[in-house]
C-alpha cells in the first residue's frame, strides 16, 4: 500500500464516520423532539409530562453538544496526522532531548496533555451550563480544577512509568514486543483492580461506612444469599458533585465493596435499593465482569499486534502526517486513529452490553421482587433525566443499556411468570 492510498482510505473512513455520528445524532434529536409532548403508555401513571418534557429537553441539549463535539474531535485528528502536529511534537522533543526514550515520552505526553487543555473547554460547558441549567450540577469551578489537578498528577504517577515500559519493551524486546507489552497492560490493569477501592477512588470522593442498620442487614442477608463476600458497604459524596444518582461495586478478589451514591439513598427506599443492588451481584454471578475483562485483554491483544504490524511498514506513518517513524509515534498514532477504523464495533459492543442487562435484571428478578427494580428504575429514570424515547438506531450504538420501555417490559414479564 502507497502512503498516499492510507491517506485516502483513512480520510474517507474518518469523514464517513463523522457523518454516520452527526446523522445518528440528527435521528436521535428528530425522535426525542416528536415524542416530547406526550409520556409512553407504559409510563403514564409514573412519570409526569414536566419530567419527560425536562428529559427530552436535557437528552436534546447533550445531543447537540455531542455532534459539536464530533466535529471538533474529526478536525483535531486531522490537525495531528494530516496537519502536520504529531510531527512537530516529534521535532520539538527531539531538540530538546537527547534520549530516544525521553523523546518518546515527551512527544505522547505532549499531545495528550495539549489534546486536554483543548477539550478543557468542552467539559467546562458541559459540567456549568448544560448540567447546571437542568439542575445536576453541584460541582464549583474550584473542585473542577482541584479534580482536574488530582487526575494529571494521578496520571503522572501511575501513567508516565508505565509508558516509558511501554517504549522499552517495544524498542528491546524485538519481534515479539506486542506479547511483553500486553503481559504488562494486564498485570497494571489487574493491579489498577486492586487499589482503586482503597487508594485511588478515595482521592476524589468521601467513602464512609453504611450507617443504615436495617438496610445494611437486609443487605448483608442478600450478600450472603448470593455467595458474594464484600469488604465493606459504603456511602459515597456523590451529591457534592451531581445530582445523579448510581449503585456499584468496585475492586478485585478481597478488595471488593459496595458502593452506593448518597443521592441514591435518599431517593429510594429499602427494598429498591436491595434490588439495585441484586441488579449489580447480577452481573458478579453471571460472570460479565469477567467476561468483559477477558474481552478488553483479548482485544487489546489483537491490538498490539496489529500495531506490530503497522510499524513496520512506511504508509502507515507516512499516510497519517509522520515522515520520522518511531516506536513512540507509530504507539501514538494507532491508538488516536483506531477509534475512526472500530466505529461498526459499537452496535456489536452494545448490543453485547444489553445482552448482560437483560440477564442482571432476570438475576435480581429471581432475588427481589422485580416490581420493585422496576420502582427503582423508573425512580432514576426520572431523577437523571435519561429520556424514555430513545431513537432505536441511536441507542443500538451508543446504549449499553437496553431502551427504559424495553427493560420495564421484561422485567413485567419476569414478574408474570414468578
């Protein structure tokens, strides 16, 4: 292949895949709109037209920041490879170091932290305009940048060695560098299992112990019925952020723990948040979390050693803007393209994730009443302001979870059939 060929072909992809986004985005907006003025059938005598109509609004102004953000996202892409800019990432590191490896380090690095301060704007008129106007915002510009500190150093600290082992490997490790570099990516993601409940979660959020003693019996007495042992039950601040509200658990082997946001707590009474929660050790005993870790490291295998390939060959540095190849700019540049080429894996992905809610629900159907999960969602349904009339294309490749009517139907049926 010509590096002329690669850049057509890698042009082309990216302008059909921005245009697949904004036309899926278009659809979404067009459904959400033309449903606004009434609640689903199933829904009426649950949730309010106010609500809804605050959901279809909520759902429509992310949507059109999210096509906006699309554009942006294809026209920096373009300005790194094509114009030129991980090339000049590439010169100024190599004047300004001597080292091979530093130069590498410097350039990833450089590009990643400029690609932040660009987006920087975006996520600052997500989180104070468009969450603020609709009430989910609690966050002051204070926290924002004390978080955003917290990640960079965080990233620093965990991200900077493992990247330079990255770049070890792929320069000393010959041939086979792709099979030393994946063995690492999963020891630190297994590692990252471990010591996020206890070490790296606690940076950024209060974790305090589950105060409740009728809700944290019945709880326990779920937890032992489902054979799932915990570290502990947990309350996190999440109201000192957002108004959202979640349930989950975190961690690997003995550090496992329950995680509930206070702002769930205080919307849902016991019996839902038991079945939220029988939801969640859903996926624990169907294996999911298991499943989808075998999955990413499968991928991320088959990843590393199509980037082998890659890295070999002139077009594909010289297709994309890069004309001094190198193991740091080959790493960079496949990862900053690859979404453009895996688009079509979203609907495989999603409809994989669904798949797994549809079974977390029949789970927790089995263990609680499913009217009851079915309290509970509509409950977050409304307090998130998730739309109930999703496009059905959209959501096939953007959702992991299935559509609020098509998961309320099921777990009627569940409920039926008990």
């Amino acid at each position: 292949m010509t590096p002329s060929l690669f850049t057509l072909i890698f042009t082309v992809t990216l302008a059909l895949t921005t245009l697949a986004k904004l036309w899926l985005a278009r659809r979404h907006l067009r459904h959400v709109v033309a449903h606004r003025h009434a609640v689903p059938e199933a829904f009426q005598s649950r949730i309010s037209l106010e609500s809804h109509q605050k959901a279809a609004d909520y759902t429509s102004a992310k949507t059109s920041f999210t096509m906006l953000g699309d554009i942006f996202d294809a026209a920096l892409l373009l300005a790194f490879t094509l114009g030129g800019g991980i090339q000049l990432a590439a010169n100024l590191s190599q004047t300004l170091f001597d080292s091979a490896l530093v130069q590498g380090l410097a350039t990833v690095v450089g590009v990643l932290l400029l690609t932040s301060l660009l987006e920087m704007p975006f996520n600052l008129y997500r989180t104070f305009r468009i969450e603020q106007r609709f009430g989910f915002n609690h966050m002051t510009l204070k926290l924002y940048l004390l978080d955003t500190l917290k990640g960079l150093l965080l990233g620093a600290a965990l991200g900077l060695p493992l990247l330079a082992g990255v770049l070890w490997l792929m320069g000393r490790m010959g041939e086979y560098w792709w099979l030393y570099v994946w063995a690492v990516w999963v020891v630190f993601n297994l590692l990252l299992l471990f010591i996020y409940p206890s070490f790296i979660a606690p940076l950024f959020n209060k974790f305090s112990p589950l105060q409740d003693e009728a809700m944290k019996s019945r709880i326990e007495a779920l937890l032992k019925k489902c054979g799932f042992t915990s570290s502990g039950l947990f309350v996190m601040d999440g109201s000192r952020r957002s108004a959202h509200g979640n349930a989950y658990f975190t961690g690997f082997g003995k550090t496992k723990r329950i995680v509930f946001f206070d702002t769930l707590l205080e919307r849902l009474n016991s019996h839902e948040v038991e079945a939220v929660l029988a939801h969640e050790l859903g996926h624990f005993k169907r294996r999911h979390v298991i499943q989808r870790m075998v999955l990413t490291f499968a991928l991320s295998l088959v990843f590393l050693w199509l980037l082998g390939v890659l890295m070999q060959t002139d077009w594909f540095y010289r297709g994309l803007g890069v004309q001094t190849p190198g193991t740091a700019l080959a790493l960079l540049l496949f990862f900053m393209v690859l979404p453009v080429f895996s688009f079509l894996l979203g609907p495989l992905m999603s409809a994989w994730s669904r798949r797994h809610e549809f079974e977390a629900d029949a789970y927790a159907a089995s263990q609680t009443a499913a009217t009851d999960l079915v309290n509970a969602l509509v409950k977050l349904y409304q307090d998130n302001a998730a739309t109930l009339t999703p496009d059905p294309l959209y959501s096939r490749f953007h959702d992991s979870h299935p559509p609020a009517a098509l998961r309320i139907a099921h777990l009627q049926s569940l409920q039926g059939a008990r």
